[in-house]
C-alpha cells in the first residue's frame, strides 16, 4: 500500500484520512495535544466552552450527509434544533430581520417599506461588492441599522471591498416579493444551512472530534515543521523523519512555504503572505436565561459581534440547572481589561468566566485568492502534495463545506489509486 501523510487533525483531515484509509496506509500528524483543530472544546468550571465558535451541524450536501451520519447515532446522540436567533436592537428582533419586520419601530417599518418598493421599481445592475449587494437586497434603511453595523464589526473593514465570491452560499437571498409574504404570513426562513441544526447531547463538537478520531493513527503533539520531496524517489520526508508516497496539508498555508524545505512555493510566497484574515476572541460568560441559539449585536456603542447560547444547544453543556452559559465573539485580539469593559455594556448582563484568543479563524479572500490557491495547487498536485481545508485553501469553509472538500478530493484520489 503507498502511504499517505496527513498535516492536521482538524475536520478536513480526520475526513480525509477515514476516506482514504482503506487504499492507504494513512498517518496523522498533529501539532496539538486533541484532534479537533478550530472545533475543539474545553470544560471549564462544569461549563462546555467551545474555544472557537458554537459549533453546529448541518449540510444541503446529501453525500455529506451520508457520510457524516456513519459515524454518529442521529437520534441517539444529537438533538435537532430549529434556529432561534435574534438582532438585538435595543430590543430582540427576530432573525433574519428581514422576516421580522413587523417587529421593528413604526418609522423604520415605513422606511424599509419605501426603500423595498423604490428598489422593485428600479432595475438594478448586478451588485459588485458586498456593500452594494446589501443596499440592492435590503434598502438603505435595514443596511444602516443592520448590516453595516454588524458586518463592520465582526469584518473590520470596508464593506465595498469584500467580494462576493467569498460569501457565496452564506448570503441571503430572499426576493422582495418573499420579504413581505414572510412578514404577513409570519413565516420563519428555512433555506440557509443553519435554519435547523443537529448538535451532541454530550461534549459539544468535541464530541464529532473524538469520534472521527477513532480508528485513525494520528500522532499527537507532532507538529509537521519540516516537508521534502526527494526528487530521485519521488518520496516525502516529514520532520526529516517518516517517509511517504503523498502528504495531504490541511493545516494554514501561510505556514507551507516555511516547513518546505523544498522550493517550489518560492515565487508564492509574497501573495501567501499577503493572504488576509482575522482572529477571534471568545468570551466563555453566564448570561440571562433566554431560548435564542445566536443573538447578533449590531449595537456599536460594544464591540462584541454576537453572543452563542452554547448552554441552550444542550442543556448539559450548563455547570447547572438554572444557568445558562454562553460565548460573547470578538474579533481579533481583545485584552481581559477590556473584556470586562465590554462585558458590562452587552445585553443579557454576562458574567465573565473564561477567554481565548486565536488568532487564524477567518480566512479572508479578496478577488484575486481564489486564482491564487489554485495555481499552487496545480504546482503542488503534480508532486503528490494536496492541499483540503479551511485555511488550507483560503476558503470560509463550514465544517459540511470542509467535509465536502475533503471528500471531492479524495474521490479523485481513490479513483486514481
Ligand atoms: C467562529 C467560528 C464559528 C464557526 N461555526 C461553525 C458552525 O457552527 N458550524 C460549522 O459547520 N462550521 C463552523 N465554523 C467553521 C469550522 O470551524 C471549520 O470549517 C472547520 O473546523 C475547519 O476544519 P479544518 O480541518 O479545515 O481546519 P482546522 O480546524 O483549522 O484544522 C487544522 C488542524 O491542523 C493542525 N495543524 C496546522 N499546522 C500543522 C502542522 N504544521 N503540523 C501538525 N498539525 C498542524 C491544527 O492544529 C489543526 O488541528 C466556524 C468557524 C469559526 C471560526
């Protein structure tokens, strides 16, 4: 059997590694003490704390699906939940605000009513940015008191300079006429990925993490800070070390062309470099019972972007009965003074518990990356060296598109074996 090397023990690679492991013999490399990489969970003070994010599970994708529930007893093991998220607005307004005007103040339901009628007058030309997008979807009142707020917060930047292909999937995309018949019919949106989920009854994704670990030979807190191809033997070397047929990266590929020994990424190196992203800092705190799942703060007078009500996608992930534990997200770096500054001006009256900080959690595209990845994977492809993830190829992957990927690349792999 040739022998495969796995760069990182995130969903990616720990899909990679079951697809392949029954025409391969498949080794794990991961720098990290858990397999699980940006869904790893902690328990800290009784209270589930997912270091990065709320993890939830959903797909649109059926081979995802099929693949996915393999592994895992649905009714068993997972509940399914029906979002119930709000924007606070000085009060919670149902989510996505679109649907919930009905909910809003009489002079910006009047407001949103006019900007959507001005805009099914006037043919509009194909928005080129995400600034124009939103102003052409949702009118210049919702972009104001919204959208604008809340995605400078959470992307600190220029809203006309993040392209659309980025977030293609991730938007939302109701027609006029489905905004007000939602609104009249009080009717809740279901097309998103997340309008319903599945999330474990123990052990918040880490349990997904631990579970696709099973089976697999991974080596823990072996971090991979050396790769070469032998040109004579068309071999792999890792950490000068284990030798292998192929490697598949799935780690951050900022981090590529340092561990390459090897010169083939050289004249990438620049635009790797300059690859743009963001980190976050989530808040483990004890907020004010509630049953929302999300609760998004437009609010820019804080600089907390959303609260994750990680205690109701499982009561056990609550130290106890009657409390309820949540993340508060910012992003990037936040310092603990400040975090307790913060604490005291978001709703739901947090209690501070814990906080993390990491650093490489949004990827960020610009026009040009996707041209950019993939002239690097042509290069790297033809020596054997695959690249499949979220920062492995630039890509705002959730874990079903990480999955996805994962699985479309070994497709091809196991085809050609
Ligand atoms: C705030 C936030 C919220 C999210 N919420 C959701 C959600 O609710 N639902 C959802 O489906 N998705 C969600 N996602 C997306 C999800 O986290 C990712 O799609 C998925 O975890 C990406 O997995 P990955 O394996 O590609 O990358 P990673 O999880 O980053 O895994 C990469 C692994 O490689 C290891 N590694 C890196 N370099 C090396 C090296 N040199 N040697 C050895 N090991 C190395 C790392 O330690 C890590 O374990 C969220 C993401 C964020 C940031």
């Amino acid at each position: 059997m040739k022998k495969i090397a796995i760069i990182g023990c995130g969903i990616s690679g720990m899909t990679a590694a079951h697809r392949l492991k029954n025409h391969y013999e498949v080794e794990l490399f991961e720098k990290d003490s858990k397999p699980g990489g940006l869904i790893k969970c902690d328990l800290v003070d009784g209270n589930l704390y997912h270091m990065v994010g709320g993890h939830v599970f959903n797909s649109k994708r059926q081979d995802v699906l099929d693949w996915f529930w393999k592994f895992f007893d649905r009714e068993a093991e997972f509940t399914l939940s029906t979002r119930n998220a709000v924007a606070f607005m000085g009060k919670p307004i149902g989510y996505p605000i679109e649907n919930h005007l009905y909910q809003m103040n009489d002079i910006t339901i009047n407001n949103v009513i006019n900007d959507l009628l001005d805009l099914s007058l006037n043919k509009n030309d194909e928005p080129k940015n995400f600034e124009e997008f939103l102003k052409k979807k949702f009118g210049n009142t919702l972009y104001e008191e919204y959208f604008k707020p809340y995605n400078e917060k959470i992307w600190k930047k220029d809203l006309t300079k993040v392209p659309l292909s980025w977030l293609e999937g991730k938007l939302p995309m109701p027609k006029i006429e489905e905004i007000f018949y939602n609104n009249i019919k009080k009717e809740k949106e279901t097309k998103m990925v997340h309008s319903t989920f599945f999330y474990p009854k123990n052990n918040g994704s880490q349990f997904l993490a631990d579970r696709l670990a099973e089976g697999l030979h991974i080596n823990l807190n072996e971090g991979v800070e050396s790769l070469s191809r032998n040109s004579d033997t068309n071999k792999w070397m890792i950490n000068s070390q284990k030798e292998f047929d192929m490697v598949i990266f799935s780690g951050n590929i900022k981090f590529l062309p340092s561990i390459l020994e090897n010169d083939f990424l050289d004249e990438y190196q620049e635009s790797i470099e300059a690859l743009d992203f963001h980190g976050t800092t989530s808040v483990l705190c004890e907020i004010d019972i509630n049953d929302y799942s999300w609760i998004y703060l437009p609010d820019i007078s804080f600089d907390a972007h959303r609260i994750i009500c990680t205690g109701n996608f499982s009561k056990k992930n609550n130290s106890k009965e009657g409390i309820l534990s949540a993340t508060i997200e910012f992003t990037d770096f936040i310092s603990i003074e400040d975090i307790h500054q913060q604490l005291k001006k978001i709703p739901f009256t947090p209690k501070y518990i814990d906080h993390r900080y990491t650093k490489y959690t949004y990827p960020i595209q610009d026009t040009t990356t996707r041209e950019l990845i993939s002239k690097i994977k042509k290069i790297t492809e033809e020596k054997e060296l695959y690249l499949t993830g979220r920062f492995a190829e630039w890509e705002y992957y959730n874990m079903d598109a990480a999955i996805g990927a994962a699985l479309d690349l070994t497709r091809t792999m196991n085809s050609e074996n």
